[in-house]
C-alpha cells in the first residue's frame, strides 16, 4: 500500500458514524488526523516548534477554524472570491477548541504549538465543530507534544423537553437549549451555552448527559493512543528556580500581601511598583539575559498570597465576604440623542452599552458555513486599552472582545421579540469604560438597560454574574471553595471563570473559562446555586429600581416601522422597473423600504403619517384596487376626454370629464391641471384591468359635495336670503337676490 501507515478507527457518536483517520495527509505535520463524521469531513493537523519561543512568559498556543467556502458548495462572497480574515463563527470555534485543551499542556512549557482544523466537507447534521474538536483532541494526544489529554466534545439541544446529543438541523431549529461540553475521562473541562431561559436544574442534566456521552469518544481516543501514539518529548522547563523563588519569596512575601490588600486597583498597582524596582535592583545582574523570570517569580509571589487568603482564611483582596458582591450601580438615558443607553457599574468596573435601532435592511449578512446567513440582534463589545490604564493604541477587536460580544449576544437573544412582534434590526454597543473583572457580565446588565430605555420589547431583563475557585493542593477531586462576583486579581491567579445570564426563569447563557483540568459535578451545582443567587439580587435590588420594564414610546431620534405582507409575485411591481418604483415611493415619503423573499415590506421612516402613506401605495401597488376604494392621486396626463390620475406609483386610472366635478364641466383645464392632487373613487375594473375613477363620487362621499342638479332643486325649495352667499361641498355658488 503506498500509504504504509494509513489506518482508519471506526465508532459511532449520537447515532452516527465517525471515523479518525490516520498517517495518508500532511505527513510533515507533527501529527494529522482527517475526521469524518457523517458526510463532514475535518482535516486536523497539530504542529509543535523545536525550541522555547523567547522573551514569553506564557505558553504559545494558537487554534484555528477554518471554514472552507467549497465545504458547502458556496463560492465566496468576497471581492477576491477567496476566503479571508474568520468569520466569527470560526473565531469562536477556534476559543471553544482552545479553552479545554489549554490547561492541559504543561504551564512551563514555551514551544509554540499550532493546531490547525481545516473544514473541507460539511453534514447539516453532523457538526464540523464537534468533528474538529474531537480531531484536535485525537491529533494532539498520539503526537509526541506534552500534554494531559485525551479530551472529547458534543453538542446538545432540547427537544420537547428532552436531551438530544449533537442535534441534526431540523432538530437545531426547534431547540429550546444550545450547549457545547467538552470533556477529559473524568472531569467536565468546558461549557458553552445558550438557552430559552432553562433552570439550574435542567441545565446540569444535560450537562451531564453530554458528560457521559464524551466519556466514550475519551475512551475510543485513548484505544488509538495506546496502539499508534508516540511518546512525550522532553521540554525545556521555565519555571524559576526554586532556591530563588523561595529565596525572593521569603523577602518580599509581607511587602505583596500589603500592597494586594486594597479594593482599589491603581492603588495596588501603584504600591507594587516599588517591589518590582527592588528585586530587579538586586538580582538582573544574576539573571541577566533574562530578567523576565524575575517578573514570573514576583507573578507567582502574588498568586500563592491571594490564594492562601482565599483558600484558608477566606480573605478577600477587597474586604468582602466570599459570597459577596462588589458595590453596584444602574443608569440609563446617559446619552440624549441615541435611541437608547444604560451604564452598569461593578465596583470598578464599568460598562456603557448603546442600542441602536435600524431598518430589516440593517441586518448582517453572515458568509460562512452555516446554516445562518444574517441576524438582526447584533452585539459589539469594545475593550480599549485605557480601561486598564494603558497606553496600547486600538487595532480593532480581537478573538477576547469577539467571544465576550458574543456571549452577551447569546444571553440576550432568548428574550428579543420576533421581527413580526418589533420589525427591527438592534444594534447593541458595549464600551468597556474602566476593568477589574467581569466586563462581560457587566455588559450584559448595561445591554439590558439600554434595550428597555430604547423601549425594546424584551420578554425579561437579563443579568449576568461570574463565579470563581480556588482549588487545594489536591486538586478538583479535594478540598475545592468558590466565590461570587470574581473581580480581576481573583479571575487571574483563581482556577475559573463561570459565567452566568439569566432572567428571573433561568439560564439564557454560560461560558466558562478554566485553568485547571476540568470540574467536578458538586463544583458545577455549587456555581449555579450562588450564580442564581446573585442574578436574581441584580435583577430585583439594582436594575428594576431604574426601569423595570421597557418603556412603550421609542425614542423620537428612532425610526418609526411600520410592515405589511404582500404576495411575493407581487414585489417585482413594487420595485418596478430598475427600482423605479420603490425608489420614488422613498422620496416622496421620505423613508426607507424593506421587502424580504417571503413578501415582507419593511417601511421605516421619521414621520409616521409618511410611513403610513408609503404602506398605503405599497399596498395599492401589490394588490388590484377594489371597487369603491377611496384614493389620493396625481394627475399625470390631461385629455379631452379626461384625465389620468397615477392612484400609486405605476398604477394609472382614468377619471372621464363628465366625473371631473359635481357641476358640469367644460374643459377638463377647468378643474385640474398635471401636477394637482386629487381625491378619486374606483367605479369599475373593466376585462382589461383598466381603471376607471371617479373625482365626483369622491367628492360627494368625503367632503359631503351636492351635485349641481341636486343643488338647484334643493335651492328653489329653499327661503331667499338677501345677500347671502354659502359654500356647500367644497363648491362656491353665489346667487344674487
């Protein structure tokens, strides 16, 4: 066989066949590993560097998802029909691949290590996202990179009321819950998940349901590893000394533990200042070349400080108790002329979100491998660098700010009216104004406040809060506490990061970040009770003071909507030819339209009684005039015989001369000219489609006009008065005595 080592192992995953494939592609890889779930296909090659990158003190791992546009048949949508920079999508893929397997490579290590998941085939029912995290998994675990793995991940959904792992499309597309877990052989390592307002207890089933079931995959991997995986390559260590370490330890340990102990972030910075200028004074000449390990000795000084206050004495830098939280702060209307805006301040930590309403137009085009091509609730999070007090210029978001926008997205879409209920797109904008921890779930209290002051209707606030822990020298399977509201010393040298949004109902939302190996499920329950705890202290005691609801009236800077539904075959008629007519319905209403594929008409506009207009002559544009229907026209074209009156841009109907006026008519330039707006009535609809209008029967139905018969016997019937001259119908008569 010309592919010597070409092996393929064969198991199933939810009812379906996966296949991991071995030793036929990207040879030169450290280690590849094709996977094929389904029809998806996921190539998946890992690459680790010969030596230590330099001048890090972290270790090097990148993740990337890349979607391939012909893995679904699709030529790009670019200018250059090429793929470009990731969609968003694959940018949270790449940090769902990314979160569990870091922890398990060894944190000492500085060899940069890629791993690379190219989508070259996709299954709408088999997830190209689960097949390149298995296959991350699996390439990682037979090469010979340092790590702790095997690790698994599935999907899971909810389907009348029911666990499902990995949901096919149609089952996606009912789904009351959308969760990701990935898993080691015993302990649940990441969770990813948007839900409809799904309770703690709900929530942990199927977390462990999707626990149970990686459990297996964990076991399949560890069966190739044990018959083709290569061993682990030693590493150049970077950890510190530890002679200096407990030497430099011992010296400045009561100098760290007074400069930590303060709830004020600058003042702790600027207190330590003076103890990084020390150690440098007196040890770069021994460590020069690489003063750098002093910075990680001193990183690992603080870290043992906060973590034996938090562990055994239950001491918090800030003073608070374990499960309490930091001072909080709701506003709303900061900015007077955006549709809507509300700031949410947590400690020192604060965040301004903005909403912005537009048009169904506004929507964002998606171009990516998915089923989901646009969305209309969008959400942008800004994290500039003067939030921490730095100087970095700003460069655009990177993969963090991508991952916590969309985290905030997730837990507010649950609770969004449809676009039938409120036809707009919603533009949501996070800026993160000062950090010390939790900025996410900051963001999604202050998004909260700025849809209801902008007078979305949401179904329930949303309030998001995290949860912290610290684990003993036993790790996850010992002696483990947890704390609420982790503020950013406690984020940074703690074991993890669970976040959770919710309503008052349940969860909208999860992302959890971790440094250690995985959790148990007792740590699990623990953080949803305390989460669920604090969630509902924010909702109750702090935003529904400041508005409790969302406000009926929008903001008169927004744009009024209004939506009507014609029939498809219709909406070539409103466009017209080359859009001639939808464009002069927006300029003589001044106003924006809308139109989907399924017959959707999308009018928004400053003015209501213009939008109202613009619906009115879509209407009558998309559906045939009924006989007796009562229009304001233009007359376009004069003729003896009559006049012509456009009732709707396109669409003409003729008013004969004898139905010009209630009295007799002469000339048809007697009574109107091209140019004039009249009011007319639809008489007849003849076998031609052509229609016959009526300014006469309009007159006398609106404006209660007589005819000039009816006139003169009424006038003979009637007492003279001398010098009397009076206006009936719109019509002035005068008669002299």
């Amino acid at each position: 066989m010309f592919f010597k080592d070409f092996k393929v192992y064969e198991t199933t995953l939810a009812g379906r066949p996966l296949s991991l494939e071995t030793g036929k592609m990207a040879q030169l890889a450290t280690s590849s590993v094709m996977v094929r779930y389904g029809e998806t296909a996921v190539l998946c090659n890992v690459t680790m560097a010969d030596k230590p990158r330099e001048g890090v003190d972290f270790f090097p791992l990148s993740v990337d998802f890349e979607e391939k546009m012909y893995s679904v048949g699709r030529v790009p949508g670019s200018f250059q029909r090429r793929e470009s920079r990731p969609s968003e999508h694959a940018i949270l893929t790449s940090r769902c691949i990314d979160r569990p397997m870091r922890p398990l490579f060894p944190k000492d290590m500085r060899n940069d290590v890629s791993i690379v998941c190219t989508v070259m085939s996709v299954d709408p029912d088999c997830s190209p996202e689960v097949a390149a995290a298995i296959g991350a998994s699996c390439a990682t675990a037979i090469s010979p990179i340092p790590w702790d793995g095997p690790i698994s991940t599935v999907n899971a959904g909810m389907v009348d009321g029911e666990v499902v792992i990995n949901p096919t499309l149609e089952q996606r597309a009912v789904s009351e819950l959308t969760l990701t877990v990935s898993s080691t052989a015993d302990l649940v390592a990441m969770i990813e998940a948007g839900g409809n307002e799904i309770s703690e207890d709900v929530m942990y089933d199927a977390i462990m349901a999707c626990h149970a079931e990686n459990q297996k995959i964990v076991e399949f991997i560890n069966g190739i590893v044990a018959e083709i995986g290569k061993p682990k390559i030693a590493f150049e260590s970077a950890d510190p000394d530890p002679v200096i370490l407990a030497e430099i330890e011992e010296w400045v340990t009561p100098d760290v533990q007074k400069a930590l102990d303060t709830d004020d972030k600058r003042v702790r910075d600027e207190a330590l200042l003076p103890i990084y200028d020390a150690v440098h004074e007196k040890y770069d000449e021994q460590f020069e070349g690489s003063e750098g390990k002093l910075d990680e000795i001193l990183y690992l000084i603080q870290k043992h400080v906060v973590r034996n206050w938090l562990k055994n004495e239950h001491k918090r830098v800030d003073g608070r108790g374990i499960d309490e939280i930091r001072p909080l702060n709701a506003e709303i209307d900061l900015l007077p002329r955006a549709h809507g805006s509300g700031m949410f301040t947590r400690g020192q930590t604060q965040v301004l979100s903005v909403a912005t309403l537009g048009t169904a137009g506004d929507a964002q085009r998606l171009d990516g491998i998915d089923e989901q091509t646009e969305k209309r609730y969008i959400h942008h999070y800004n994290f500039p660098s003067y939030s921490v007090g730095e100087t970095k210029p700003s460069r655009g978001p990177g993969r963090r700010e991508i991952g916590h926008g969309a985290l905030a997205e997730k837990a507010l879409v649950p609770v969004l009216p449809t676009i039938e209920e409120f036809p707009y797109t919603i533009r949501v904008v996070s800026e993160v104004l000062s950090s010390n921890g939790s900025t996410s779930q900051a963001s999604i209290c202050g998004s909260t406040l700025s849809l209801m002051a902008a007078g979305v209707p949401i179904k329930a606030p949303v309030a998001g809060i995290s949860c912290g822990l610290i684990t003993g020298d036993e790790g996850v399977y010992g002696d483990f506490m947890t704390m609420v509201d982790i503020q950013g010393l406690e984020d940074f040298y703690g074991d993890m990061d669970f976040k959770v949004a919710g309503t008052k109902k349940g969860i909208t939302a999860i992302q959890m970040d971790l440094k250690v190996h995985g959790l148990t499920g007792a740590i699990i329950k623990e953080a949803f009770e305390k989460t669920r705890k604090a969630r509902l202290y924010i909702l109750d005691e702090v935003m529904a003071p400041v508005i409790a609801e969302p406000r009926a009236e929008l903001s008169k800077y927004a744009p009024k909507m209004l939506t009507t539904k014609i029939d498809p075959e219709k909406i070539g008629d409103v466009i017209g030819k080359q859009g001639k007519v939808i464009q002069k319905i927006q300029a003589e209403c001044d106003c924006k339209i809308d139109i989907d594929d399924d017959g959707n008409v999308f009018v928004a506009c400053q003015d209501l009684e213009a939008a109202q207009r613009a619906i009115f002559m879509v209407e009558t544009i998309a559906n045939d005039p009924e006989i007796g229907a009562i229009y304001k026209g233009v007359v376009t074209r004069l003729m003896s015989f009559g006049a012509f009156v456009e009732i709707a841009p396109g669409k003409e109907g003729m008013v004969h001369i004898s139905r010009l006026d209630v009295r007799h008519v002469d000339r048809v330039e007697d009574v109107v000219t091209v140019g004039d707006e009249i009011i007319v009535k639809v008489i007849e609809i003849d076998d031609q489609n052509r229609i016959n209008l009526s300014r006469r029967d309009a007159l006398i139905e609106v404006e209660g006009a007589v005819p000039e018969n009816d006139l003169e016997e009424e006038e003979q019937r009637r007492p003279r008065r001398s010098g009397g001259n009076y206006r009936r119908g719109g019509n002035d008569r005068r008669r002299r005595n």
